[in-house]
C-alpha cells in the first residue's frame, strides 16, 4: 500500500512498515482500516504480516482449557513477532488483549470505537423470531463467551448454550449448516459489520458488552518513538477514555478464576460512566455497581475503573469473581466454558 511521495517519511525497509495481524478476515480487515487511517495522516507505506496465532489454529478445544497452559492464545504469536522486530506494531481486537502486556510493549493507539452491541443471528427455520424469548424451550443458542452465556442463562433460562468456535464466516456456515444443531447464534455486531455480513444479523441485544468490545488496539514497542508518534495521530481520546476504564476495572477485579463480565460506559463532557455487572456461570447469582466520575486524562480512566472494582468487591463480588490476585490466563473477551462439548 503505498501513498503519494513526501519530503518526511519514517525510514524503513523497501518493502514498507512490517504491520502484524492475525490472519482471518476480520482481523485483516482491522489492520488494513489502520492502516488506511495512518496513510490519511502521512505519506508511508505499509506490509502486512499475517500470523495464525494458538487460538487460531486449535479448534477443538475450549480457550480456558488450552488458555490455561497457553497464555494470550490471540496475541502471544504476534507479539514475540513485535519483540524481535519483525513488525513495528501489532492491530488488534482490545478485548482480545490482556490487562497486562509483555514487558516492553504499549497500547500505543486506541481507535474510535465502532458498535459495541451483541446481536443475534438465527437459523433460517427461525428467520422471523425478534427476540430470544420466543425460542422454543431447549433451543440451542451457540456462543464462544461465557458472559453471553451467564446473561442468557439469567435472562432466557429456558435456552440451551453450547459452545461454537472459529472465525465470523465458519460461525455463520456452522448455524447454517444442514445438520446443524444451533437455533442461533450471538456475536458481537461489529463482527459481522465489518465482514460485510450484516444481512445476517436478525436483531441487537440490549445487555451488558464486553470490555473494549468494539475498540482496536494497536501494539507497539515502548521504545519505538517514531512509531509510537506516528500511531499517536489516530488516537481516539473518547474511546481510549472508556476503554482505559473497563480494562482497569477488569485488571482490579479479575482473579483466579474465569468470570462472566458485562459494561457499559459512556463520556459526556468530562464525566465518565462505568457500570459492571459480574455474574455466576449460571446467571443465578449477579452483582451491579456503577460509577461516575471526572476524566480528563488516561491515569483518570484507569483510577475510575479500579474504584469501581474495588466498591463492587466491598459489595461482595468475591463470591463471584475470587479473590484478588492471580490473573486469568486469556483475556476476558475470549472466556469460554472450559468443559462443554465444542462445535
């Protein structure tokens, strides 16, 4: 991808900038939409190195099972590829990214968040149901997180959840398959946007989304200046903001085990609002807790956020969520329920 000639350019191979993605259509498709922002902003020219990540390539197990031995199943790959410099940065999903980077390594942009809603995406037999209370009981409803799971189990517990892996597109064909067992399935919204899918989406959930759902990440070297300041162009203050919020009330909140997690959060003026719930595997036991406060930088976000977590333990969440400490191996957008059957 090259742009038009400039006295000021980044020095860098001939080949252009090394950009590190995952390899599905999606995630190229996030990393050529930086890419088309950076080029908006400067004269620089930019190589894609896909990369299928441990997540990627095993399929028939749950993420907590193999993320337990297998930590950042979604990034570890392209960030050993950042830390000997085969790329200069990394675009990724911000759920997608842990609390706690490798040593060295910055969220050196956040973009402008896109939707954050999950949807529904029904089985043709089901093309005119427009809400999940009108499944038959014992209907099959296909999800790769945990949090979609509790919240339906509280919310529909007359649905049956099963897990389902791979990329929007394989999620999709496996629904509508002949032999499929799914009556639906829930993504997130933005997914399917992006894919140019969005025909198959039959209606938006109104719950809790995950942390940085609908936010990309970009992955960089602290001490790689020049890309860091050329990154820093296409920040999205708002977005980083909220953002910065979830990921500090997920970093202070989470334990040892798995938790089922929903936010939401908005930023009007300098008001930040930040809602948790957490819940229990089965949705039969929750807590909520929200907070507002003002944000006027990053250090701001991060602080709202562990004040929440911190209120919500002294409300009781341990009995939720355990005790303080040790860090989940994955990240929070990719929780799974470790011993269900995969599809």
């Amino acid at each position: 991808m090259t742009g038009s000639p400039r006295s000021k350019r980044l020095k860098v191979d001939n080949d252009g900038i090394p950009v590190g993605s995952r390899a599905s259509p999606l995630a190229m498709w996030q990393t050529n939409h930086v890419i088309s922002l950076l080029q908006e902003k400067g004269d620089h020219t930019f190589r894609i190195c896909d990369e299928k990540t441990y997540g990627d390539k095993v399929l028939n197990r749950s993420l907590v099972e193999i993320g337990t031995t297998n930590p950042g199943l979604f990034t570890k790959e392209l960030e050993v590829g950042l830390l000997n410099k085969s790329t200069r940065f990394v675009v990724h999903s911000l759920k997608d990214m842990p609390t706690a980077l490798p040593e060295g390594l910055i969220i050196a942009c956040i973009t402008e968040r896109s939707t954050v809603e999950d949807c529904v995406v029904l089985h043709p037999k089901h093309h005119d149901i427009t809400s999940l209370d009108d499944l038959p009981a014992g209907s099959i409803v296909g999800t790769s997180s945990m949090r979609r799971e509790a919240l339906m189990r509280q919310r529909y517990p007359h649905l049956e959840a099963r897990t389902i892996r791979g990329n929007v597109q394989t999620r999709v064909a496996k629904l509508c398959a002949d032999d499929s067992v799914f009556s639906c399935i829930i993504m997130a919204k933005v997914g399917l946007q992006r894919c140019e899918l969005e025909d198959k989406i039959g209606f938006t959930l109104d719950w809790p989304y995950c942390v940085s759902q609908g936010a990309l990440g970009i992955e960089a070297r602290m001490d790689d200046k020049e890309i860091c300041a050329m990154l820093a162009k296409i920040q999205h203050t708002p977005t980083s903001y909220r953002c910065l919020a979830e990921r500090g009330l997920l970093n202070a909140l989470e334990g040892g085990c798995q938790i089922a997690l929903g936010v939401r959060s908005s930023l009007t003026e300098d008001m930040l609002a930040l809602y948790c719930i957490v819940l229990s595997k089965d949705g039969q036991d929750s807590l909520e807790c929200s907070i507002e406060r003002s944000c006027k930088s990053q250090e701001d976000a991060v602080e709202i956020g562990r004040l929440l977590a911190k209120d919500m333990r002294e409300k009781g969440a341990e009995r939720i969520v355990g005790r303080p400490g040790a860090k989940r191996p994955i990240t929070y957008g990719s929780a799974e329920h470790p011993n269900r059957p995969v599809d």
